[in-house]
C-alpha cells in the first residue's frame, strides 16, 4: 500500500470525524459525530493548539490517524507524550503503517524531551495488545474511570 504520513489538514476534518466514528465502533464505544469536526479543528488548529494529528494519506483519501497531547508525569517530574487515539482502516493493517506511526510519535518525543510514552487500549483489543508487546511497550494493569462534568 502506498501511503505517506503527514499532519492533520484542515480539509482533513470531515473525513478524520468519519475515522472517529469507525474507531469508536471498533472500541464498542459510544461517538455522535455531531459538533466533532468543528471541535477537532478549534483543538487542532487554535492558536495554541491542544491536540496534535498526524494522519495516514493514500493519493484518494485518509486511512488512519494517530492523536496525541502532551502532559506532565508527577513521579517522571517530566513530560510525556500521551497518545490518544491511533486507528487504521481494517484495509491499511498489515503493512506496517501502526509501527511507522509508532516511531514517528517516538521522534516527536524525543524532540520534545518527553520522559516517555503513554496510552491506553481496551482489554479487549488482544490484537492491538500483542502489536504493542512486540514493539516493547509495558503494560500496566489499572482500570481507567470517567466522571462526567
């Protein structure tokens, strides 16, 4: 597959809202795209942005994307880099584009001196869990709450 990775483009949003909603699906998680693309573009776009996108882009459209922040580890006293979201379209696996996704975000990292890299998956998601051991990521059993606001 031929596919380059690059930054979030605005023209990027309505197609990115549609890979939210397939993401969500596939974690079985609730998603109304309604308000997203307006809200990913205030984040994404702002003067000080909140959220940083890379997508993965074929010569037709995007097949992936991967979302991170960046936070500050207490017990580090450092920054990390936190991934948010990273998803490929069932026909973009398989290539090797996670990976290459996965070291673009570790590049990043470094730049920015962030002590590591966090994230979390579903237990569920036994394969996304054995890609990210055989990368060399370390799992942490912790059970992640939500509190509505």
């Amino acid at each position: 597959m031929e596919y380059t990775i690059r930054n979030c483009e605005v023209s990027d949003l309505p197609k990115l809202v549609v890979l939210c909603q397939k993401h969500a699906e596939y974690e079985k998680a609730d998603y109304s795209p309604e308000g997203k693309e307006e809200g990913l573009k205030k984040a994404l776009f702002g003067e000080q942005p909140k959220l940083h996108c890379l997508v993965v882009a074929t010569k037709e459209t995007i097949v992936g994307y991967v979302s991170y922040t960046f936070d500050f580890s207490t017990w580090s006293a450092g920054d990390f880099l936190y991934m948010d979201c990273l998803y490929l379209e069932d026909h973009a696996r398989n290539f090797g584009i996670g990976e290459a996704l996965i070291n673009k975000l570790k590049e990043i990292g470094k730049e920015k001196n962030c002590v590591n890299m966090q994230w979390r998956t579903p237990q569920f998601n036994e394969r996304a869990i054995k890609f990210y051991n055989r990368i060399g990521a370390k799992g942490k059993e912790k059970i992640c709450f939500f509190l509505d606001l």
